[in-house]
C-alpha cells in the first residue's frame, strides 16, 4: 500500500484493500479555503494499526466503498490562537517562574479545548516584566508534551501602538517605534516571536516593520489611526494582518474604508476576527466573510479569567468585569474575552451558514499566517486523535466538535 500520500480527483489510482490491520473511514469532509476551485467534497482515509493517518483519497463517483462512514462530518487539525492573553487567572505579560505549574496546566486546557498552539499575547506592559514572560515562555516551551498545547513563538500586542486607540492598554508603557526600544524588549528573544503588533502610521514604524520582517516575524495593523491609504502604505512595506479587524481601528465607512476597507480591496492580508458577537456584531462578522473569508483567522483574544467562572477578576492593577464571557474594565472599556477558540468558530458557523469556512478560519488560515503547513497534505501521518471531528446538527444550523477517533 503506498503511504504517506494523498490522491486527487482525477487521478488514476486503486484504492487501497482494507486489511485487518487498517482501519478505512469514508464520507469525510476536510476544510477548504474559501473562494479556492473546490476539490472532491467527501474523501476516503487510511488509518495504520497505531491510528495514524497514512493515505487520503477522494471517494469513487457512483461507486460503493467499504468503511466506517462520518456522513460528511470534517476533519481537521486542532485550532491555532494567535491571539489569547492568559488563562485560568494567569496574564502572560505577569508570568514568573512560580507561574510555570499553572501555566503548564493552562496549556493542558487548551488541548482539551482543541487547541494545538498559541501565540502567548503580551500585551503592552513595562520592559522587565516582559522580558520576564518571554524567559518563563521559554522554560515552558522545553517542557512540551502530548496532550499540551504547543507553546508557539510569542505575539507582542503593544508598546508600539496609537495611544487614541490604545483601548485597554495602559498609556504608560506606550512608546514610540523605534529599534532601540524594540531591542530593549526582545533582544535575545528574536526567534520566539511569532507576531508584533503596532500602529504603522507612527513615525519609525517604516523601519521596526523592516527590521522584524527581515527577521521572519509576521506584523499586524493595530490599535492604530490609519487610514486606508496608511494601511496600504504599511501592506507595502510588510504588514500582512490586521489584529482583532474593526477594533481600536478606524471602521469601514463608504467613504473612508479604513484598514478593514483597504485590506479586503487588496486580498491577502489576514484578518483577525473575535467571533464572540460583542467584539463584531454577527451582521458585521456575516458580512466580512462573504467578502473576504479567505482572509479572515479567528481568534479568541481570551484573557486571564479563560477557564474561570463570570465575576471580578484581576488584571495587573485593575479589575476584569466578566459577563457571560466579556470582559470589560470599571470604565465600561472592552477589554476581551473568556470564550474558547473553537466556541467562536461554532457562532460563526451559525451566523454565517458556512461552517466550512468557519473551521478554515480556526484551523487552517492561522497556519498560512505563520508559516505552517496548512494543507490537507498535512494531515498525512497525524494521529487521528490528535485532530478534531466536526458535525452539523440535523437542521444544519448548529456546528459542533469532538476529538477524532
């Protein structure tokens, strides 16, 4: 049996003859990007004795296949967050080395809550606690395990941003890029930085945008003033993404489209979107995907109180007001969520009616952000039970996951 592999319609092949020591699951459907030239819609997959994944195929037109049927149920990897602030009452930004148990018990949530991998967010905070995270980031990177979410390289949210539109950034440790004071924070650190986030129309942010580029790490727009014709200039010179699209930004107007605007004119920049309906209005969220679901990426912007109970919670100096999973500071100022990843993907799915969309906003569009592999290749010698298994309920308006099996 050839291994290792997947077969596209069209191509002549045999499928493989079932042994007693393979298992064939029929009737699957994997995520595709949307707006892409549509593949085979239901596939055939080949499991070895130790379930992992080791041949893909599209099932036979008008043709019969033995096998375990999923109906069309999906398959895909776990979600990837490249945007989540903490968990389980820990703010990554305040990490210490005592915080290492807790946050090795964070990262076993989030596989629970299928989650592969994080970009840890550190929002704009001072020098030394941040250079502290990304020490404590590291230790716990050497610690990986399975059934651990995967420590990916951090997301710096911050200090480099607008303060007009710094929502609930504390103004004081906002400051103006420049080199220096990006190698005050991430010198010794350059390669476990996935993502920055900065206002591009600052003066100096031309140069930061240069320099990180040079060194792979992706740039997002955010809390910024830009306008469209800015954030075209920013695209220009390296910004690929927009961080939470439509917040602390200015919004799409018919006749000042802003970031959002100019980035789905342009196609190929990623898009942040929070699905929790507070962040972005469902109608907005609906929308955005009909225009540009190839670009959006969900994300969770989850804070510390992930994983806890509604109430007050604390956040460095300040206190978290949460309700029914949004977090807001005394002044009424949003400040994120407690809703998991894949919880955003569902309301998304249920808005939208395009749950193949939705799955490729968690899953998949995350992995092109940072470079992964995020092809249906990939699932090629995955362990099944690493991945997830998506149904619809039976009046197709509810989307629901569980791991494979």
């Amino acid at each position: 049996m050839a291994t290792g592999k997947t077969r596209r319609e069209g191509e002549t092949s045999i499928v493989p003859h079932q042994t007693a020591r393979m298992r064939r699951i029929t009737h699957v459907r994997l995520p595709q990007c949307p707006g892409s030239t549509p593949n085979q819609d239901l596939h055939w997959l080949i499991l070895n004795e130790q379930g992992v994944i080791t041949e893909i195929g599209p099932m036979p037109a008008m043709a019969a296949m033995a096998g375990e049927s999923w109906n069309g149920d999906w398959l895909s990897p776990r979600g990837i967050d490249l945007q989540i602030n903490g968990g389980l009452g820990l703010a990554f930004p305040e990490l210490c080395v005592d915080d290492l148990p807790r946050l090795l018990q964070l990262l076993e949530q989030l596989w629970r809550d299928g989650v592969e991998a994080i970009a840890p967010t550190l929002v704009t905070c001072g020098v030394d606690p941040l250079r502290r995270a990304l020490s404590v980031l590291r230790q716990a990177r050497s610690l990986h395990k399975p059934g651990r979410c995967r420590l990916l390289g951090a997301h710096l949210e911050g200090p480099f941003l607008a303060t007009e539109r710094r929502g609930a950034h504390p103004s004081e440790h906002i400051v103006q890029p420049s080199l220096t004071e990006l190698e005050r924070r991430i010198a010794g650190f350059e390669t476990e930085i996935s993502l920055v986030t900065l206002a591009p129309e600052q003066p100096g942010a031309d140069r930061m945008i240069s320099h990180l580029t040079t060194l792979g790490i992706t740039v997002a727009l955010g809390h910024s003033t830009a306008t469209a014709g800015q954030a075209a200039a920013a695209f220009d010179q390296g910004v690929s993404m927009l961080t939470h699209a439509f917040n602390a930004m200015p919004g799409l107007h018919h006749r000042a489209p802003g970031p959002v605007g100019e980035a789905c004119r342009r196609g190929g920049i990623a898009l942040g979107l929070i699905a929790d309906g507070v962040h972005v209005h469902p109608t907005i969220a609906v929308l955005l995907q009909r225009m540009a679901g190839d670009q959006i990426v969900l994300v969770s912007d989850a804070l510390a109180p992930y994983g806890l109970a509604d109430g007050e919670h604390r956040w460095d100096e300040r206190v978290l007001h949460v309700q029914d999973g949004t977090c807001r500071l005394d002044d009424g100022t949003l400040a994120g969520v407690t809703l998991p990843l894949l919880a955003g993907c569902c309301r998304l799915a249920l808005w939208s009616g395009d749950a193949d969309g939705a799955i490729w906003a968690a899953t998949m569009a995350p992995r092109r952000v940072i470079g992964m592999d995020h092809s249906v290749e990939g699932l090629v010698g995955q362990p099944i039970d690493h991945l997830l298994r998506w149904d619809l309920s039976e009046a197709g308006a509810s989307l629901a996951w569980r791991e494979a099996a």
